[in-house]
C-alpha cells in the first residue's frame, strides 16, 4: 500500500517531496527500491524532506538532518560531519546506555508451550516456550508469519492443527476474552488502529480492558479508574497533560506507554509484544527496552516479535528467527551473531 502511495506521489514529477516513515511497514527489498528511487529523486533536483527514527536510513540518505524534541527545534548537522552518538544527544538531552539488562537470567518453569502449530498459508509447526523471567524475541522479515502466531495466541484466529498448552494444560483459546481470563495479553503491531481507541481519553483507554472489574451494577467506579491510571502513568513515565486528554493528542512513545500500561493493569502471566517500538523516538525507544527487560525480571513471560535486528539483540534471552511461516533456527543470547540471524530469515 505504501509504495502505491509513493508511486501516486512521483506521477506528478513533484518538486519537493516529504517521506514520512516511509519504510515502517516495507520490507527490505521495497527498502532499496525506495532508496534508489530517492537517489534518483535527488539526481533529478527533487528537494526531499525524509522524516524518520531509524539512524541507518538517515545516514544512509540525508546530506544533513535536523533534530526536533518535545515539539522544539534541537539544532541541524551536516550529516558526513558528524554520528550517531551526536544526534542521539541532541535527540534526548543525553547518552543512551545500549545495556539495557537490569539483571542477571532467573529462568522459570514455563508458562505456554506452542507444538507443532499450524495455520493454513500463514505458518506451519511451530514450537517454542515462554517461560517467567525470560524475553523470548521472534525475529523475520514483513509477511514471515510472526504476527499471525501472535494473532492465535491471543484467540484472534483459530489454527488448523497443533496444541497450545498453557501452565501444563492443553487450552482452546477460542477468543481474545478467553486470552485475557487466562492471563495472556497482547501489544497489537498498529496501536492506532487495534491498540487504542483515539477520541476517548488516556485513562479510559488504560482501563478499557478491565472495565467489567471497574464496573458495580452498570456504573463505573471512577475512583478506581483513576488509581490505575495515575500507577502506570508514574511507572511508565507517561508524558501527558492528564488522564482526561484525549490520547490520541500524544506522541507515539506515549500511546504506545498507554497500550503497554492497559494490559500490565491487568497483571498478565504472559505479555505478547508486536513492533512494540514501531514509529517512535530513540529516547522512548530505549526505555520501552528497558521497560521490557524489567517486566520478565519480574516474572512475566515475554515475547517480542520485531522486524529490527539492534531491537531483538537488546532486549531478547532467546531469539526465533522465521521465514515464509516457518521457525528455521532457534538462538541464545550468548550464540547469536547477526551473520546468523540475517541468514535464517532470508532462508539462505
């Protein structure tokens, strides 16, 4: 869809484009179509603005960039003069520890198994564990299948064959209410279209999961509503003018904080993260990593599923790597190397 929208935009032979997170939901093939476009772009005298978080695509494209944060302008740098390091502190106001383990693995008895699943045209035998205190990253290119498991986790599509067996029952998780009553919650990949609801408020989008537990004889106890609230507000750091702005007025990084916090509020047993960092800054980024290690240091069962490579090595204890629906190989922490990893997800 999006290169339909890019090749709706070059018809007109335009003077100026502006990329707005162009290549979040591309993948690496239709990246380099893109980027040879955009060289040719610049070769014909095209002026392009190119708005993104990812600093390889920047240094990769721009002649110079520009930093914005908090909605103020943070200064402009020549792009072959200057690294990454520098635009990260114009970016925060600071360095970014890249350690983001808060201590050392205490690996738990295994809280949902997946064996031998199966879902026709979109994967097939897939096995794994999560287990407590473990972040299991799932690792493949756009189409590999890893959102569809996610998907059947959560009750939002039935398999054709295979077992889920979870705390050492097998269990038919019909739907997401069935999910959420055994403790299973899932960070969808578009927060905006599956995660949240945009014109209702902060807080009642951080309770919107657990309303029926807020609610006596039809009415909402609003005194509840608003302890949750301002708990994962403070936990998360969340950024807003108060729990009654609409959320759909935040920055990315926030409503994303706002997804997470409504699901923790549930004090899930296992905690399903698709693209948690999708579209947002490296700042907010960097503290979603350290979020997600504490979380299963904490005893949650953790699996994220991300189409970055730096995003799994950061926060994962074990890695999944799939391909055209199929889990080909299986890493550790201290076995994988990124030569690996790019080879099992490209199914050479």
């Amino acid at each position: 869809k999006y290169m339909v929208e890019i090749a709706r935009a070059l018809v007109f032979t335009p003077k100026i484009i502006v990329f707005d997170e162009p290549t979040a939901s591309l993948t690496n093939c239709e990246k380099v179509v893109l980027f040879d476009m955009i060289n040719e772009l610049k070769k014909l005298g095209a002026g392009i603005a190119y708005i993104s978080h990812r600093m390889d695509e920047i240094f990769t494209l721009s002649d110079r960039l520009t930093v914005l944060r908090d909605g103020e302008y943070r200064g402009t740098l020549e792009t072959a003069k200057t690294d990454e390091s520098a635009v990260i502190v114009l970016m925060t106001g600071r360095g970014l520890d890249k350690n983001t383990c808060t201590g050392p693995l205490l690996e738990g008895e295994t809280v949902l198994e997946v064996i031998n699943l199966s879902l026709a045209n979109h994967y097939q035998d897939i096995s794994f564990r999560l287990k407590k205190g473990v972040v299991v990253g799932m690792y493949g290119l756009v189409g590999a299948g890893r959102t569809k498991v996610a998907e059947t986790l959560f009750g939002l599509r039935q398999p054709d064959s295979g077992q889920i067996v979870y705390e050492g029952e097998s269990i038919a998780i019909s739907d997401s209410h069935t999910a959420v009553d055994a403790g299973i919650a899932l960070v969808p990949e578009n927060r905006k279209e599956q995660g949240l609801v945009l014109e209702m408020s902060c807080r009642d989008n951080m309770t919107i999961a657990q309303v029926d537990k807020l609610s006596v004889l039809g009415w909402l106890l609003q005194r509840k509503e608003h302890q949750i609230y301002d708990k994962y507000a403070q936990q998360l750091s969340i950024k807003s003018p108060g729990g009654s702005y609409p959320v759909g007025n935040l920055s990315g990084g926030n409503q994303q904080k706002i997804v997470i916090g409504k699901w923790l509020s549930v004090q899930p047993k296992v905690l399903i993260l698709d693209e948690p960092t999708r579209g947002i800054d490296v700042g907010s980024k960097s503290k979603i990593h350290t979020l997600i290690r504490e979380l299963a240091r904490s005893g949650l069962a953790v699996l994220v599923i991300s189409s970055e490579m730096p995003e799994v090595l950061s926060v994962s204890d074990q890695i999944i790597a799939m391909y055209e629906g199929e889990l080909i190989d299986f890493f550790t922490s201290d076995t994988v190397t990124e030569n690996a990893l790019v080879t099992a997800i490209t199914g050479q």
